[in-house]
C-alpha cells in the first residue's frame, strides 16, 4: 500500500469517527465511556497521519 493510499484510509476511518461520535453526542443518554474511546481512536489515527505527512523525526 502507498503512502498515500494509507493516509486516504486513515482520513476515512478518522471521518467515521467523528460521525461516530457526533451521533453518540445526540442521545440524550449518551455513552460517555465509548464516546472516550472514540475519541481516543480518532486521536491516535490523527497522530499518525501527522507522522506519515512529516516523515521519521
């Protein structure tokens, strides 16, 4: 897989996320412990992406 098809991929996931989260947000009730972890998935992908776009440190 290229590097940039691996960074397509990991925008979409991170796009599902965030659609993810955005409908957990709308139940009333909702579920803090899974919205957490969500956003802990989306974070890690956004990490690296970042990592892939600036190369090895």
């Amino acid at each position: 897989m290229s590097l940039e098809a691996r960074i397509r991929e990991l925008a979409e996931r991170h796009k599902r996320l965030d659609a993810a989260i955005a409908a957990e947000l709308k139940h009333p009730a909702g579920d803090e412990v899974r919205i957490h972890e969500l956003k802990r998935k989306k974070l890690r992908i956004k990490d690296e992406i970042t990592q892939l776009q600036t190369g090895p440190a």
